[in-house]
C-alpha cells in the first residue's frame, strides 16, 4: 500500500488530506472517505488504507482544516470525558454543505492523478461524513456515481443542511447501513428518510443491523463489532464494483 499526505487548496484554505492507493502500476476508481467526528487519526487512517487494499484510490481529507491543527484523537479516551466540549468546536467548522462545497477541489484534485481511472467516484461516510457522502452525492450527480452511509447520524431533520432535502438530484446509486442502537438515527427518523427516498426514486438499498451501536464500523471504538464490519464492507464493494469504472 502507498501512503502519501497532499494540501489540497480550498477556499476556506489549505486542507491537508492522505491518498492512499493500491500496490503496484495500474489505474483504479476514487473513492472519497468523509471521516467521523473524531477527525483524522491512526483509525480512520487504517479504514483508508484497507479501502485502497481491495483496488482503489482513496481521498480522505481532513474536513475539521478551517479549525486548524488538532492533536490526534483517541476516540477511547475521549469517550470518557465530555465529548461535546473535546469535539463540538471541531464539528461546528464544517457541515453537509461545507464538506460538499470542499468536494470541488477534492474532485479537481483527483482528476489530476494519472492512476485514477475513470471519472465515476465513490463517497462514503462514518457517522458525521454520512451524511456528507450523501450530500456529496447530490452536489455532484454527474460524478459521483455510489454514495455509502455507515450509521450516519441526522440524515431526515428540519434543518436547511438535511441531507434528505437534496434527495432529488442524487443520480447515485446508495446504501445506508443503520446501526439498530442510535440515537442520532431513531427510527421516526428513518421513516422520514426512507419516505423522501421513495419520493425521490434514489436506487438504494437501506439496511438494519440487528443489535449493533452508532459507530460498529470503526476499529478504535469500544462498540466496534468484526464480524459487522466485514458484512459492511463487502456491501460497499459490491456496490462499486457495479457502479464505478477503473
């Protein structure tokens, strides 16, 4: 696996964002990797790179670069203490439709890369990015082609960044993965979602996990479930390897 650290220059300033890309010569599909509200760290680094394993490029930027820098989170320790006040002034610098704004150059970024191949891109999201993959997915219909939800959080809500509210220009193809015990998701709100979906004729597959919490697919959280995880992944890869061009 390659590891690189690129600035990507966005309006709001630079943001620094890690590519990782597969073993050897070749052109692969991209794949942008909206983190969690815990930000860029050693986790969500790892989540990344076994992504590029199975052939992709994948972009994952650090969308908290209007807060500044940050020391690396351990979601474990944090998860102690009072997690509003560690990660809400972070959180507060971005939103569904600053992240997607910030997609342009992310997009233009990997259109300069000679081992990307094809213009069809992937998102997908954790918690807090997915929502942003989602709503990614609506800025850009032409490009991005699959959109990944995994226990995304506020997807159905009255406020103006609601991703259902952009449902209708999604021409990607979705999956949502929704963690049974979630408090940010509750199933009223999934109703809510789900309805707007229907209406809006999105291709999608929406899916329960019986028993799992908000945050299953992330390694470095106390709530992280393997076997879960794997079911997962092997949604999203199915899902691109049927929608995106290499």
């Amino acid at each position: 696996m390659s590891e690189v650290r690129v600035t990507i220059l966005e309006q709001d300033g630079p943001c620094r964002a890690w590519v990782l890309t597969p073993d050897g010569a070749g052109r692969w599909p991209a794949v942008l990797f909206y983190m969690d509200a815990f930000g860029i760290r050693p986790g969500m680094i790892r989540m990344a790179t076994h992504l590029a394993s199975k052939g992709y490029v994948v972009l994952l930027p650090d969308l908290y670069y209007r807060f500044g820098e940050y020391a690396s989170l351990d979601p474990r320790e944090v998860l102690k203490g009072n997690i509003r006040a560690t990660i809400g002034p972070m959180m507060a610098t971005t939103d569904n439709h600053k992240a997607a704004e910030d997609t342009a150059a992310f997009i233009a970024y990997l259109d300069t890369r000679t081992d990307v191949g094809g213009k069809k891109i992937g998102t997908v999201g954790f918690c807090m990015g997915g929502g942003m993959a989602l709503t990614a997915a609506a800025y850009y219909p032409d490009r991005i082609a699959a959109a990944v939800s995994f226990h995304g959080g506020n997807l159905a809500t009255d406020e103006p960044t609601s991703p259902h509210l952009l449902l209708p220009k999604i021409k990607a193809e979705i999956y949502i993965a929704i963690a049974e015990n979630d408090q940010s998701y509750p199933p009223d709100m999934a109703k809510r979602f789900e309805a707007a979906l229907a209406v809006a004729g999105v291709k999608h597959k929406s899916e329960l996990y019986p028993g799992k919490a908000h945050g299953w697919m992330k390694p470095d959280l106390p709530v992280y479930d393997a076997r879960a995880a794997e079911k997962g992944w092997s949604e999203l890869l199915a899902l691109y390897a049927r929608t995106l061009d290499g």
